[in-house]
C-alpha cells in the first residue's frame, strides 16, 4: 500500500510512526530540509523535499499509483490544493487538514466531496469533542466512545477508596455482575501493563476500563470515585481549539473565557453568545482568581504555550477545582499527566493522527485510538466474514499475547466479553494492542 504524506510535522509523522510496524511504501513530502532529515533518521520512509501543492512534487511522489494522500501540512490552504491535486493526478483518497471548522458542515463537506477530497479532518473540532466527553464524565481522565456510544472507553487512577485494590482480577471478577466494566490495560508509572487473571490492581495506578457506556455509573462506584455533577467552567486562551470548545460547551454549561487579546475577545464576544469572555492575561493568576477561579467546578487551559496550560491547571487543582484539562503540543507530555498532577493532558495533533490512521488500516477498521502514555492501541474492527475467529471461543483462538479483546458490538447490543464468548460475523470487535502485534490482528480480521 502506497501512501503519501504531505507535511512532516507533529501529525503526519506520528501517522508514519503508527505504521513503524507495517509493510507501507511511506513518502513524506515537505519544504524543511532539517524537519525531513529528523523524519528519515527515525522512520523507515522516503523523504521529499518540496511543496505538496506542486503537481511536479507530487509526481515525483509517484501520486498516480497512491492508495492514499493525507495532506497535514500547517497550511490549510496547501493540504485542500494538494488533495484535490492528487485526486486529479490519480491518488485513490484524499484526505485533507483544516482549520475552518465549517468546511465540515454538510453543504460545504459535499462541494469539497464533489472536487476529490474524501475526508476533511479538524484537529480542532476533534479537542473540542474529546473535551466535552472528558467533562461530561468528569469522574475519568479519558473517555473515549466507540459505535456512536455504544461502548465507551475510560480511564480513572485508583485511590485509597477502591475496595478492589491488591486482589488478583480473577478473584475480582468471580462476582459475575462485575463483567461489564473490564480493565484492559494499566499505566503503573511509565510501565504498560496488559491484565490477565492473575494481575493486581495498586493505589494510584492508571486503568483504563470498557463498558457499556449505560453501565458507567456503576464504574465509578466500582472504582470507589465520587460523582461530580460540573456546571460552571473556566477556559483560559482564545486559541481555535478554545472557541470550538466554548461553542460546543456554552449550551450545557456556564462558560467563562479568558483571553489577552483585545482584538480576540471581540471576535470571541460576538460569536460565542452565551459565554462570558474576559479580557486578562491567562497567566495571571491573581486576575483568574478575581474572575472566580475558586468557584469553578472545571478549568480548561487552551492557550498556546503549554507550560502556561500545565502551571495554570496546577494552580486551579491546588484551588479545589475539580476537573482539570490542559492542552499541550509535545506528545512527550501526554505519558506525564497523571504523575504531575492534572487531570488530562490533550494534544489536538494525536487526536487528529489518530483520527486519520482508521483510513489506512486493513481488516475495515472504525475506529483507532491511542491511550495517553499506554504503549499501546485500541483498534474497532469490523468482521465482515466467517473465517478462523468465528470458529471457536476467544480462549481458543491463538491471539498475540500483546492483545485483549475488550469489548463487541453486535446488533447494536454491547458485549464485554469472557473466554467463553464466540465471535459471529458482522461483529465490531474492540482490542486494545501494542503495536507488535497489529500486524497479525490486520490478517486476522482481514
């Protein structure tokens, strides 16, 4: 499979880095010399230098024999020009990056549809989304949803108040009614644990549980968290991510939005109605302070500098808000952000990776996504025949050690699954894997 990159930036070359372990003929276009030397000296691809919007460039990219272009670059304008470009030349799919999250409504969606794009990705929109599903269910420092919310994916850290702590999983599970929310993986400091029956669970370690999503209640009960009911919450930054968030947030929620523009503010005052925008320095925190940080039930730092987000996230944990989230842009700091002390780390560019990856995967995967600091990923695969899966219960089936079925969607009625369960065809089947393993589940469920 041919795949052509353009942009080497933090998205397109954590979408090559997936791939580290795949058979692809991966190049990489972009105009900076030292950003594509770093790329070939860590990944196995062919580097190009140039500009993707060139068709020149993207024949020497061999475009006409691509199954797929994702076009990534930091220029809105050079991914849409370079996808409909490829579309022309012969590329399979596009893929294109934006900004403008209204290219993303219907109307505007088909008419870029209509000129080769097959997929405009906001990494924006797709934050603000994550976000609102983190404060939403406050309780967890990762939800993620999988069939439209069928399933849902969480992760909590384990406090003094879980009555499962230092108990082997299979004793934990002999109570049947605990079947619907599983661990599938645990983050114990940097190490990346896969469960299996003899496992134990340890204060302050990191899991991440699927359930059925109606089944959520019961997990924070399970894990010993309390519940928290969020109403009013503190954006800090007037970044594209931090509008998004606002508007998608200011319908169910009191909204406040702290920006040092005054220029921004306006724009901000004027297109989000019912959020109050402030003008002050983010950094302030005696200004924050003033504006009723204490009173928050959730503070959200979206500005562009993430020492600001972290330090200002910290200030409002030590103030007694509830939920924290802080945006940073190195993925370095995503592994760290339940050893530092804010609630959850989000990197909108990961997101966006991980959104497009689903496009390059075999075995007609949904859904991909990536656990913060998990040294592994949880793939949706859809099984569209009978073939060896099918034939006999999980336990019996020779699936990579590095893997974990988690969870099935089958008719629109979720599964948590035991060993006994057998796979049926048209079965969505949920498994968190590392990324040894990927390969040999793609020609599993291919």
């Amino acid at each position: 499979m041919k795949i052509v990159i353009a942009g080497a930036g933090d998205v397109g070359f954590h979408i090559a880095e997936l791939l580290a372990f795949e058979n692809k003929d991966i190049v990489l276009i972009d105009n900076s010399k030292d950003v594509l030397s770093y790329a070939s000296t860590h990944l196995d691809v062919l580097t190009l230098e140039g500009d993707s919007a060139s068709i020149e460039v993207l024949k020497n990219a061999d475009i006409e024999n691509a199954q797929l272009v994702i076009a990534v670059t930091t220029s809105e304008k050079n991914n849409l020009i370079t996808a409909i470009l490829a579309k022309q030349l012969g590329a399979k799919q596009c893929i294109a990056r934006v900004k403008n999250s209204e290219f993303l409504m219907p109307e505007q969606l088909k008419m870029f549809q209509s000129l080769g794009i097959d997929a405009l990705i906001s990494p924006s929109l797709l934050a603000a989304e994550e976000i609102k599903r983190l404060v939403a269910q406050c309780t967890f420092t990762d939800v993620f949803e999988f069939e439209e919310g069928k399933i849902s994916l969480v992760g909590v850290t384990l406090n003094g108040n879980s009555t499962i702590l230092n108990q082997k999983l299979a004793e934990v599970y002999q109570d049947t009614s605990r079947n619907n929310y599983r661990p599938i993986a645990i983050l114990r400091g940097s190490q990346t644990i896969i469960p299996r029956g003899n496992t134990q669970l340890h204060r302050n370690d990191h899991v991440y549980f699927i359930t059925p999503s109606q089944k959520i209640c019961h997990l924070e009960e399970f894990v010993g968290a309390s519940k928290k009911t969020i109403k009013d919450i503190m954006i800090i930054g007037g970044t594209g991510i931090a509008y998004e968030t606002a508007k998608i947030l200011e319908e169910d929620y009191n909204v406040i939005l702290v920006e040092s523009s005054k220029d921004r503010c306006k724009f901000l005052a004027d297109h989000l109605p019912s959020t109050l925008v402030i003008n002050a320095d983010p950094s302030n925190t005696e200004a924050l302070i003033e504006e009723g940080l204490k009173n928050m039930d959730a503070f959200i730092a979206l500005t562009i500098n993430a020492e600001i987000n972290i330090i200002a996230s910290l200030t409002a944990k030590n103030l007694g808000v509830y939920k924290t989230i802080a945006q940073v842009e190195n993925k370095a700091y995503t592994h760290i952000s339940q050893e530092i002390g804010v609630d959850t780390l989000i990197n909108k560019k990961l997101i966006a990776a991980n959104n497009i990856f689903r496009y390059i995967r075999k075995g007609k995967v949904e859904a991909i996504t990536s656990l913060h600091g998990v040294d592994a990923e949880v793939i949706e695969y859809e099984l569209q025949k009978d073939n060896q899966l099918t034939k006999k219960p999980i336990k019996h089936l020779h699936f990579p050690q590095t893997a974990l079925v988690g969870g099935v969607i089958r008719n629109n009625e979720s599964f948590i699954p035991d060993g006994d369960f057998q796979l049926q065809k048209g079965d969505k089947v949920i498994v968190l894997a590392r990324p040894d393993a990927v390969g040999r589940l793609d020609k599993l469920f291919r």
